[in-house]
C-alpha cells in the first residue's frame, strides 16, 4: 500500500504544482480587472442563467478571465508593435538611457537586460561552434564559442600550427567573458549548439543536454556551414 501510494504521489505532485503555477498565474492577471468585466457583463444582461452545477455568478467570472487574458494577449501584441515605431523607440533608448545613469541600479538592470537579450536572441549565428578549452589552466576545461577558426598573423611555432579565436563566457552573465586564442590542437570540438552552450552558462551548469565530443572534421563542416549562413544579410530591427 505503502508504494503504490508514493507511485501516486510521484504521478500527482508534478501535474497538481504544474496546474497550480499556472492557475496562480491566471489569477494574478486577470484579477485586477474581473470586478469590471463582470459589471460590463451586468450591464449589457449577459451570462445569467445558470449551467449545470455551476452558478450563473461563476460561470460570468469564467468567462470574464478569459476574455480579459485575450485582451492581455492582444494588448502586449499591439504593444509590441507600437514599440517598433521609431518615436516609442527613441523614448525606450531615452528611458535606458536615464536608468544606465543611476549608480547602482544601472548595474543590475544592465545585467539583466544582456541576460534576457542573450536568452531571447536567435541571432548566435557569429559563434560558429562549441568547444572545450583548457581555460583557466591546463588541469581544467571551459566552455568556449569558436569566433573565427583561422587567425592569419599570429605568430605560430610551426607553420602547419592553426589558431583559432575563441570567446569563453562567464556564468551566469554569458555577455562578459574571455576572448582567447588557442591552437587548434588543444581544442575540443563538441556536438552542442550554441543555444544549449549558452543556457548551460546562464543556468550555472544546472541546465545541460547530454552531449559528445566529434572530430575537427565534423566541426569544420557545422562551422562551414555557419560561415555561409553569415554571408546573408541580416535585418535590421
């Protein structure tokens, strides 16, 4: 009995906190305005019968949730695209501007906007490739973002010798880092994207997908591939 209960328990809990996050969430933005979405319901005479087990006051407050999520939805989308207007632009530069001033708080909010940037963004088309490097010394291996794989004029013990630029992030704030240089020998060529490499370095390494090491060959090729993926024009914003 007692294992069937805890296997019950192990079904339960995840979908009962998953219903509770979200239904918590729906309150918080809908409660606000409910009081007047029902009295525009009142006024106009609608949803006052009652339908099945449920009451006519609870079915109005249903319905006055749903309609004001819809209406959150549709705001923040027009908000949006209100905000690429040049003239709200310039005042969100303005506001930036005006909070990057303040001592303090300029570095916290600062932070988290290159944080959230670097999350959202979908353009880390300029790192061509994961590695691991011997970064801070020998005995350890960090994380590295390939940025160029070949660096004519950098004077090499051997002519064969391949250097190649490679930017190594800090955690949790992947926007600051190391720009290293480093023989292509000493690198380790991973099968990760840049997407997970940069979630695994904002989430302190909590946040990893399983991964592999592949040959210099195989790396050529993604950064190959990258690299014409570059010679397109990106938009502006």
């Amino acid at each position: 009995m007692k294992k069937y209960f805890v296997t019950g328990l192990v079904i339960l809990l995840p979908l009962a906190l998953t219903l509770a996050i979200v239904i918590f969430i729906f309150n918080f933005l809908t409660d606000p305005f409910v009081g007047m979405m029902q009295g525009l319901l009142d006024y106009f005479g609608l949803l006052h019968k009652q339908f099945l087990f449920l009451s006519s006051r609870q079915i109005q407050i249903a319905v006055s949730r749903f309609i004001i999520l819809l209406l959150l939805f549709f705001f923040t989308v027009f908000l949006g695209a209100v905000g690429r207007w040049f003239f709200v632009h310039y005042i969100i530069k303005l506001w930036d501007y005006c909070l990057h001033s303040i001592p303090f708080v300029s570095s916290i909010y600062k932070t988290s906007q290159d944080v959230i940037k670097t999350i959202f963004t979908t353009k880390t088309k300029s790192f061509k490739q994961v590695v691991l490097v011997p970064f801070p010394n020998e005995a350890t291996l960090s994380i590295g973002l390939v940025t160029r794989d070949h660096l004519p004029g950098v004077p090499v013990s051997e002519p064969s010798e391949n250097m190649v630029a490679v930017f190594v992030p800090t955690t949790p704030n992947p926007t600051s880092g190391f720009l290293m240089i480093f023989k292509e020998n000493d690198l380790l060529y991973l099968d990760m994207s840049v997407e997970n490499a940069l979630k695994y370095v904002i989430s302190c390494g909590v946040i990893l997908n399983p991964f592999k090491t592949i040959t210099k060959e195989e790396a050529h090729q993604i950064i190959l591939k990258a690299s014409h993926e570059n010679d397109y024009p990106v938009e502006q914003e």
